[in-house]
C-alpha cells in the first residue's frame, strides 16, 4: 500500500450559478480529513450568508473575491489568503467584472449540511 493519493480526475460538483468546483480531496472524491478545491466563480456571483461549521481558508489565484465577515468587509487579490473560523456568519461573492479562480480548503471536510445557509 502506497501511503500517497494522487488526484487525476476530481469530483465536479454541480452547480446552477455558473461556479466551476472541482473537489480534488473530500467527502465526494477521495476522502480526507479536510476538503480542498479549485474553484473559479464568475462575474456577478454570490452566495448567500452562510454560518460553517467548518474552518475556511482561501487562496486567489487570480481575479478578485469580495468576503463579508461580521461587519466587516475584505476584498482578496491573487497571491492573498484568508482564514475564516467556523461559527463566522459570512458571504462570498465575485462582484467583479472578471472570474476570481482561487483554492478553498475546508476543515472538516465541507459538506452543504455544514454551511448553515441562509434563505436568499
């Protein structure tokens, strides 16, 4: 038994707002501890508040991505990171003109049930 995993082909995860996440390691692919997956949002797109209960942490590649935390709004830009602890009410959006490509991992694993998602 080897004690690597390599990832070729990662779990797309369907979507309806246009947002490509393909989970490389997590409960829908190859199960881990934590979650880990590339994403690239649109212009225009957003999530609605949301309480994890999970840690988030985020790394832009490319683009912009816009995080309400709290009362307090942060912007990223390619190269910066963020960690944002479970139990944070919080939203994610790309309200910028080109698509924001960026890495969440998620610690435990993300699962929707987790998100606490609040009604739009």
């Amino acid at each position: 038994m080897k004690n690597y995993k390599v990832q070729r082909a990662p779990f797309v995860v369907p979507t309806d707002d246009g947002k490509l996440i393909e989970e490389h390691f997590g409960l829908a692919s190859i199960e881990a501890d934590l979650s880990l997956a590339h994403m690239i949002a649109p212009p225009g797109w957003s999530e609605p508040f949301q309480t994890p209960a999970f840690d988030e942490f985020t790394y832009v590649i490319k683009g912009k991505k816009k995080f309400i935390i709290g009362n307090d709004e942060v912007i990223l830009e390619a190269g910066q990171s963020i960690k944002i602890t479970k139990g944070s009410r919080v939203q994610y959006s790309n309200p910028f003109e080109e698509p924001c490509e960026y890495i969440a991992i998620c610690q435990p694993p993300f699962q929707l049930d987790l998100a606490n998602r609040e009604d739009l």
